[in-house]
C-alpha cells in the first residue's frame, strides 16, 4: 500500500523477506552442491585421465583403453582378481559369523547380550591395519609366537597368506552384518514363528521360515562387506603385502608411488575397483526385485526372547567369547607383547623401553598430538556440514538437492585411495598453479581429504533422525520468546543430541587411526600417527612402532569414554532418554 507515492514500510519489510526467502531457497542447495563438486571434481578427473591422458597433458591421445589393457596384463590385474575372490569369501565369513551372534544378542536370553551389541562397536572402530599388526606381530618368524618357545611354522604359512587376509576382512565385515541384521530382527514379530511351530514345525524348520524375509537386511550385509573388503587398504598394506600376496587398492597405492607415477593405470584400476563394488549392488537388487518384505504391522507381536538351557548357554558364551578373542584378544596380545620386547633378539625379555622411547622423543609422540588435532577439526566440521547436508536432505525435495543426494551418495561409494590418489592428481596439475591454489604437499589439503571423505558420510548416517524432527519443536520454543539461536538448543538439539554424538565420535576415531588417506597426501615432516607406526615398523622398530599403535588406540578409546562421560554427567536427563537407545 502507498500513500502520496511513498512505499509503506510494511511492503518494504514483506518484499525484503520474500527475496531472502527466494535467496536462501536456492543458496542453500547450489552452495551444497559447489561444495560436493569440490570434494568429488579432484576423482572424476583423475577418474578421465584412464581413458583420455590427453586432457590432462599426460600422453597423446584423446581417447584410449590402453591403461585397461596394462591393468589387465600386469600385475594389477592380478591383485583386483584377488581382492574380488577375497572379498567375496570375506562377506560369506562375515555373514556366517555375524548373523548367528545377532541372533543370539537379539532373540534369546543369552546372559550378557546388552555387552555383545557394546562390544560389537570396539571391533567396528577399529582400523583393520591395527588387528592386522597385532596378527602378524605374532605369528611372523621371530615374532612373539617364536619368541616364547611356540615354533608353529603352519600357524604362520596360514596366517600369512591367503587365508588370514579372508580371515582379518571376515572379521571387519562382522560388525556390518551384525548391525545391519540386528535392525531387521528388531522388526521382525513373533507370529511368524509362532504360526510354524502351531504347525508342528521344529526350530529349525521355524528358522527356516523366517530366514527369507531377512532377506533384504542379509543381501545388504553381503553387499556392504563386500565393498568394505574390496576398498580395504589396511589389510593390503600390512599383512597381504607382507605375505606377498598382491590387493588391488595396495597395487593401485604403488602405481602413484613409482617414478615416474602412472597415473593412467592407477585411474583405470580404481574404474575396475569401483565397477567391483558395483557388483554385489546390483546382485542384491536383482534378488529382491518384485518381491515384498513388508512384515510390520498394526498387529506385529513383540518378539519374545528364546529361552537357553545350559547347553544353549554355555554354547552361545563359548560361541561369542571365541568371535571376540580372534576378532580383539588375539591381536591385542599380538601388539601389546610385541610393543614390550625390548629387541628382537632371540629371547624374550620384557621391556618397557619402547613406551617410554615414545612419551620421550618428541617425534615419536608429536605425530599422536598432531592426528588429535586432525580428528577434533575433522570431525567437529563435518559433524556442522553434515547436519546441515542432511536437514536440506531431509526438509527439501527440490532438483537442486536430489542432486546433492546423487553426489553424496557417489562419494560414499568412492574408495579411501581412490579419493586421496584424484587429491594427489587434480592438485598437481598446472591449472591449480596458474590459479594460485598450491596446497599439494600441505596440511591444508590432507584436512580437505579428510573432510571431503567423512562429510558424505557423516550427511547419510544423520539424515534419518534429521528426517524426523518437526518444525513444531522450533516452533514451540520461539512462541515462548526463544531467539532462533536459543530455540534451537531447547527445541531440536535434546532431540538428536545422542546421533550427533555418534557421528562425532565415528568420524574423530575414523580420522584419529585413518591410514590410506594420510599414507597418500601427508605434508613432509608432519605425518599423522598411522604414518609413523608404518614407518617405524618398515625400519624394523617393531617394538616402537607397536607401542605407538598402542597408546594411539588406548587415546581414541579414552576419548570415546570421555566424551561419553561429558555427556552423561552435563547432558540433562531428557536428553540422554530422547536420545538414548532401548535394549530389549
């Protein structure tokens, strides 16, 4: 409305908040989406280079399937065939392994289930070069084993080789199956077995029947085992390397490394490793296309925990007792004995030399102060972008974030290595030079690296308790009188306080420990603590090296146990009952 010609205030003030409502509408998303194009531009070119070297000023042609053939013929070709068969037989021991432990933590009244599903997160935070060194501390000629008089050369030619590459995969893939199964048992009712056994069906005709509609939950915990033994560096840098036995992601890691780097086969190997991880994805949509699983309902019974006599209960202890002695004791006893033999000499002689070697040098401990640093700024950046990633993910329906979920998505799928080795291409290249961005060989890009990897990450694991909160719970606050910033910590932040904080803690314990990342594009002089136990026990300083990795994972677990004790002690009762998760 005017008067006299002169636009009325209020107009002015409806006009202005209708353009920052239009602005912020498509700010947000095309800002997210430079953002995803940053994180994955450095892969898609390094991902090109395989087929057109002449883009990138890295040979002659334009277009070429020359770097496929030498992947084929070579010995690359020979490690993506391992890390397949590998992988697969590694999903297979983790569905065998993790399935029945599901089982008995979620339907039976095994004594001390709550501890199994706890425990089950150790094993998961735990960087597989970590279990790795402890196995091979142990059984290596010379190793611990040897050392206290156990000569046992067909324990080691086992571990040592192709059967404890499958075997140290099989236990990662463990904690997938097993919280991916849990969930789906969770919902799964008791009428189904119910209905077999008023049919006379035994339990294991019970079992039978209610098998296949799990079948969604074990097709997925085969297709993410899968793909997380396939993209597993950890495993192929120690022992499978160790062992003389070839993986694709270590073979693709010294392809960049040799002199003069080749770039072109490195990026048609990581084409060939992503299409691998494909494989199982499209397996399990093609085995559950056009069937349905929907077994939730208004009338879906409570599940009734199964009752173990003495048998079942010695057997089911015995059983998870064994999963986590292999999984945990016996590479914990690998590196803690192997971190206090003074020498490796021929006798064993304790020592706590090495632990104070590490406290004492300044180069020894200042590479666990520095991959502190990395984790709290990594983890704290990603956990802002990726609320904010998964609100948008949630709240919007708009082309502009459909795409921001197609990219997410694709930068969840890329490999570790894959992600450090187009970082160590796209930011060599002249252009970047020209432009006056020269941050190759620096802390700035690792941090970038990191936060480009955990970001993705971080948005899907929110996006589900994101998704359920209501305008509502702002809302209720700012007709108190909140300001938006005060509305927002008493309406929604007691809501998902708890997710938030395990996506922090998974994200500072993944960068604290992170291997393949830090072993590509750590700046000189500066290598994260990963970096520092590989290089000591390269030099042959086992004994430092493992009390490195000792204390790094005895930090990590202190900072989960701390960060947890903060919470409990300072986060009001509500909070930790909105958040917290309910044990049946």
């Amino acid at each position: 409305m005017t008067i006299s010609g002169v636009v009325s205030p209020t107009v002015t003030r409806r006009k202005l908040r209708d353009s920052l409502a239009i602005l912020n509408r498509f700010s947000k998303p095309t800002a997210w989406i430079l953002v995803a194009i940053v994180i994955l531009l450095p892969c898609l070119c390094f991902l090109v280079l395989a087929v057109s070297p002449r883009l990138f000023d890295q040979g002659p042609q334009w277009f070429t399937l020359s770097a496929f053939q030498s992947v084929a013929n070579g010995a690359m070709g020979a490690g993506l065939l391992n890390s397949i068969w590998v992988a697969s037989a590694a999903a297979g021991f983790g569905l065998l392994v993790g399935f029945p432990l599901a089982w008995l933590a979620r339907r039976t009244d095994l004594r001390g289930h709550r501890w199994v599903t706890g425990s089950m997160w150790l094993v998961f935070l735990l960087p597989s070069w970590l279990p790795s060194l402890g196995w091979e501390r142990l059984v290596e000629p010379d190793g611990v084993m040897y050392r206290m008089g156990l000569h046992l050369p067909f324990v080691t030619s086992a571990i040592m080789g192709p059967f404890g590459v499958v075997l140290l995969l099989g236990l990662r893939c463990v904690p997938f199956t097993f919280l991916t199964t849990t969930a789906a048992l969770s919902g799964l009712g008791q009428e189904f077995e119910d209905a077999a056994r008023v049919h006379g069906a035994g339990r294991m005709e019970a079992f039978r029947l209610v098998a296949p509609i799990l079948a969604p939950a074990i097709w997925s915990a085969l297709a993410i085992g899968f793909a997380e033994s396939v993209s597993d560096f950890g495993v192929a840098s120690t022992l499978a390397y160790t062992s003389h036995f070839p993986l694709a992601t270590f073979s693709l890691y010294q392809a960049i490394g040799n002199f003069p780097p080749e770039f072109s086969v490195a990026a048609a190997a990581a084409w060939l490793l992503i299409a691998s991880v494909v494989i199982p994805l499209v397996l399990q949509a093609k085995a559950l296309r056009g069937r349905s699983y929907a077994v939730l309902s208004g009338r879906t019974r409570p599940v009734t925990r199964r009752s173990l006599g003495r048998r079942g209960q010695l057997f089911g202890i015995s059983f998870v007792g064994l999963f986590y002695f292999v999984a945990l004791g016996i590479p914990a006893i690998g590196a803690v004995s192997g971190s206090l033999l003074g020498d490796y000499g021929a006798n064993f002689q304790i020592s706590f030399a090495n632990y104070r070697a590490v406290f004492a040098n300044s180069q020894l401990f200042a590479p666990l102060e520095r991959s502190i640093i990395y984790a709290l700024i990594t983890a704290t950046i990603t956990l802002v972008g990726g609320f904010i990633a998964a609100r948008m993910l949630a709240k919007s329906k708009t082309k502009a974030t459909r795409f921001l979920d197609l990219l997410l998505l694709g930068a969840v799928a890329l490999p570790g290595i894959v992600f450090a080795a187009g970082y160590i291409f796209a930011y060599n290249l002249p252009i970047f030079s020209k432009l006056g961005i020269d941050i190759y060989g620096t802390t700035t890009l690792l941090l970038i690296a990191y936060i480009a990897t955990s970001l993705p990450t971080n948005a899907r694991i929110l996006v589900g308790s994101v998704a359920q909160l209501q305008a509502s719970l702002h809302d209720a606050a700012r007709a108190h009188g909140a300001g938006a910033l005060r509305s927002w910590f008493q309406g929604v932040l007691p809501t998902i306080s708890r997710p938030l904080l395990m996506a922090w803690l998974l994200t500072f314990c993944g960068i604290f420990l992170e291997l393949p990342i830090s072993q590509l594009l750590y700046a000189p002089g500066s290598p994260p603590v990963a970096i520092t136990v590989q290089s000591n026990l390269g030099n042959y300083h086992f004994g430092v090296g493992m009390a490195q990795a000792v204390v790094a994972v005895v930090i990590a677990f202190c900072v989960v146990g701390l960060v947890f004790g903060v919470y409990r002690l300072l986060a009001p009762a509500g909070w930790r009952r909105i958040g917290g998760a309910t044990h049946g």
